[in-house]
C-alpha cells in the first residue's frame, strides 16, 4: 500500500504549499513544507538567472532546503520553455516522496 497523503501532514516526503508573492524578478515564495509530524516555514526566491535562495536555511531540515530549491528551481524552468512571459507559477503544490 503507498503512503498516504490526508490533511497537511503526509505519511512520508515532504509537502510543499508555496504561493509567489512577487510579480518581477527576483520571485518570492512564501508557505510551507509539511513533512510527517512538522509544518515549516518556508520563504524562497529565484532570481532572473534561476538562482534559488531559502531564508533561514541554516534552521530548516537539509531535506526540506534541498527539495525546496529544486521545486522552485525546476518551476521556473519550466515557465522558461514553456515562452509567454516566462513568469514562474503563482502556487506550488507538490508532494515530494522522502
């Protein structure tokens, strides 16, 4: 049987729920990640060049810093490709698996 995810807290990997604040580089996301038994804060932003940076990142869990970087990172790439005006998605709703 897989992991379940009900509520905010899942059963493994991290859930992210991360709105971007910011409408011109460099992008702000603030929310949090909700790993099994913890909700923590998360402000994040990327810069024009895709650079991420997480506030506080010393007082985050390694897992949650490292997954947050490369759910932002890749949004924003994605938003590159896909043209238009290359804007990174406004929610990011992901789960992660540990």
């Amino acid at each position: 049987m897989g992991l379940r995810i009900v509520g905010d807290h899942p059963e493994g990997g991290i859930r992210f729920d991360l709105e971007r604040t910011t409408t011109e580089a460099p992008w702000v996301y603030v929310g949090s990640a909700f790993t099994r038994d913890k909700d923590h804060r998360v402000r994040a932003s990327v810069d024009g060049a895709g650079v991420v940076t997480v506030d506080d990142e010393e007082s985050l869990p390694k897992e949650v810093v490292q997954r947050a970087k490369m759910l932002i990172r890749t949004a924003y790439k994605h938003a590159r490709e896909d043209g238009g005006e290359g804007l990174p998605p406004r929610r990011l709703h992901r789960w992660r698996s540990a």
